[in-house]
C-alpha cells in the first residue's frame, strides 16, 4: 500500500484555493491512501460559523479527488449541522463511499 500525506500551506479561510492547490499538489501523484491536513479546506479558525461546510462541498471535493485519483481520501474539515459546527475527519473511497468521525472535547 502506497500512503501519501501531504504538508500543505493551507491558504487561510479560503476553500476554492485550497482545493485548487491539493490539486495541483496532487497532479502527478500516485498512491492508494491520500492524507490531507487537519481542517485542510480552511486552516484553523475559531469562527466556526464563517468557515463551515454547510452544502458539504469539501465532502464533494474528497469525493471528486478519490474517484479521479482511483484513491482513498482522508482530512479533516469544518462542518455545520443541525446549528452545531465539529471537526470533521472524513474518510472517502473511490467508490465515494464516507466514513467519518467528528473530533469532541
């Protein structure tokens, strides 16, 4: 099993160049189980409410890299539901199927 993790510099509050730069990052790699970086989509920030996935679009941004890359997918990300906000690692297959566990304190 081939396991690339990536060291990104995340690009603050910012989802669509995020996944534009593990993209490009990305590009020519190949491997079986992609990591990507706690809260990948959006770096650390403690205003939950202005950087949660609320239409799970960094859900669907794993799905889309795991099916192209024939890979698993697994990061953590800022999520919103229900009028509560977690910290969300999800883990996606290829064959888009989600596990994920949302970090408590």
């Amino acid at each position: 099993m081939k396991i690339i993790g990536l060291n990104l510099d995340i690009i603050w509050k910012n989802k669509a160049e995020n996944f534009n730069l593990i993209e490009k990052e990305l590009q020519n790699q190949e491997a079986d189980l992609f990591l990507l970086p706690e809260m990948f989509s959006t770096g650390f920030c403690m205003d939950a409410s202005e950087v949660s996935d609320r239409n799970l679009e960094s859900l669907e941004f794993l799905k889309k890299m795991a099916k192209e890359k024939n890979a698993a997918f697994c990061g953590s990300t800022p999520v919103e539901e229900n009028g509560k906000f977690y910290n969300r690692m999800y883990f996606v297959q290829p064959d888009s199927q989600v596990e994920f566990y949302d970090k408590r304190h």
